[in-house]
C-alpha cells in the first residue's frame, strides 16, 4: 500500500502493540486504510488508530476495521486476558507518524519528543516546515530562540512522538476537510442513484 518511503509509517510499538500491529497491518491495508498507531490503554483498551489514504475515517469506516481484525485477534490472541478493542480516527491533533505527514501538515504548530536528547534537550514545539532529506524540519518561535524564528532540522529516526497542537487554523482547516469529504460523499450517493 505504501507507494514510496515518505508513506511507510515508522513503527514505534513494543511489546503488545508490536505483536498486534504484525498481525493487523496487512488486513488494515488490505481494507484500503493506513494503520497510524497501536497503544495499550489503561483500562485493557487496545486502541488502533486507522485512516483513509485522504486522512478521513467515518464510524461506518471503523465499525468496518473492526469487525474484520476482531476474529483475527481472537485467533492469534496477543492480548493475554479479556481487552476492549477500540478503533478510531487519528483525530484533529492527530499524531505524525510518516514523513509524509510532516509534508502534509506543514504551516501547524507540531510537538516532539526524541528518544534521546539532542543537544541536551528532546522536547521540541514550533511551527513544522516540513521533511527533507531524513529529517523533520521546525521553526522555533522567538521565545526558545533569541531573535526571529529558527529552522531546526530534527532526525526523523530519533523521533519517539510528535503530534499535531490544537489551534484555530487546525480546527479550521479539519472543518474544511470535513466539509469537503462529505460533499464528495453526497456527490458519489447522488451518481449512484442515478
């Protein structure tokens, strides 16, 4: 499904969320989705983050990924003990887990925590530029750096999370996503009619 390097998610689960994500990303793709994160929950959730190839995912979309990796999991049975299965959408401050999602999301404010500290520090937060060449670019606002904004470049392999700040263009900018996806929606419904 991944058609270039800038598409293939980096895989940052261990453990038990490793184990699952071997079993289920191939039936995730399968069905036409991106797998974007495996977690374990407090409360014994397993949750699996899912999106379309254009970032949207509906209930329809979930209930779907769900009744098809359910019989899987009981099967191979990663999970030692009862869990909840819970499949959703990487919501709007989704987290960035492919190159290619650090393209796409340039222009948004962006948190990131390395595995190991980068000149003393791995927390990071700014404005992402985007990704080039290995590494994930980000402006620094005036108050971490002296003077106007600096352009870092981070290594992509030290990343251990990053996702997206909620702020007013996001949540503008999802609304407008939204807005979109259920106008083509309706236009296909419409097609189909007739």
């Amino acid at each position: 499904m991944a058609n270039s390097l800038k598409d293939q998610r980096i895989r940052r689960e261990s453990g038990i969320a490793l184990r699952v994500c071997d079993i289920i990303e191939p039936i995730v793709e399968s069905l036409g989705f991106r797998l974007v994160r495996i977690r374990m929950m407090s409360g014994n959730i397993l949750q699996v983050m899912v999106e379309r190839l254009d970032g949207t995912l509906t209930i329809e979309d979930c209930e779907t990924v769900s009744r098809t990796i359910s019989p899987v999991l009981d099967v191979e049975d990663p999970v030692a003990g009862a869990y909840s299965l819970e499949v959703s959408s990487p919501g709007i401050d989704r987290p960035l887990v492919r190159p290619a999602d650090f393209e796409d999301w340039s222009g948004h404010e962006v948190k990131i925590e390395l595995a190991r500290p980068l000149a003393g520090r791995k927390r990071y937060r700014g404005r992402l530029e985007g990704y080039v060449d290995d590494e994930v670019r980000l402006f620094l606002p005036p108050a971490e750096s002296p003077g106007e904004e600096l352009l870092i470049g981070l290594p992509f392999s030290e990343i251990a999370s990053a996702k997206l700040i909620m702020t007013d263009a996001l949540l503008a900018l999802a609304q407008d996503r939204s807005k979109n996806s259920r106008l083509a929606k309706n236009g296909e419904d419409h097609h189909k009619g007739t």
